[in-house]
C-alpha cells in the first residue's frame, strides 16, 4: 500500500540483462525474490530451509538454477567457494553453504 494505491507484484519478475553483447530477458520467481533476501551473508542450506518452511526438493531445485543464472554462489564453509559441479551438486547441496552474488543482488535490488 503506497500512498492510498495498492500495488501488486506479479507472482515472477522479468529482468533484462546485458551480457556481453547480448540483452537476455531473466525472471525472477517469488520464491528466488525470497532466497536472495536471505542470502546477502553466507548461510547454511539448513537454515534457508527453515526460514523459508520448504520441502528440500524445491529448495535444492531453486538453489541449482539460481547457481546457474549466476545469482548464487556456493561455499563448501564460509570462506572455501566451491567450483560448481552439477554431480557434486546433486549429493553435496545440503553441506553447502550459499551466498547471492554481485549480478543477483542487483536482479534482486532493480525490481
């Protein structure tokens, strides 16, 4: 509610970004909003789990992509990064601990 207008959000954003030469449009789910809120410090995939209240299939699932599109980072503790390895990944995602980088907290902070 914003100065006597309501204003809703639709349940995923579009974003447009630059890489390279190439403008590509990403959007953003609720849930990717949310993870990203959570994620400006280093933190246990544990406890994105509890805050959030989801099954660990969605979570994993969202933390994957959100790895992918670059807006998320992986760390084997809170100083060691680990080289994404999708494999790895699938058995190691629940020993991580995640962290949203540069080009996800500016998809985050410019919707």
């Amino acid at each position: 509610y914003i100065l006597g207008t309501w204003c809703f959000l639709p349940s995923s954003q579009e974003k447009k970004a630059t890489r390279g030469n190439k403008e590509t449009t990403m959007k953003m789910t609720d849930l990717e909003f949310d993870i990203l809120d959570l994620i400006y410090f280093v933190e246990s995939f544990e406890k994105i789990q509890n805050e959030l209240t989801l099954e660990e299939d969605t979570l994993k699932a969202a933390l994957k992509a959100m790895i992918e599109k670059g807006w998320v980072k992986c760390f084997e503790n809170h100083f060691s990064d680990v080289t994404f390895n999708s494999s790895n990944f699938e058995h190691q995602y629940k020993n991580y601990h995640y962290l949203a980088t540069k080009e996800g907290l500016i998809a985050h902070n410019t919707l």
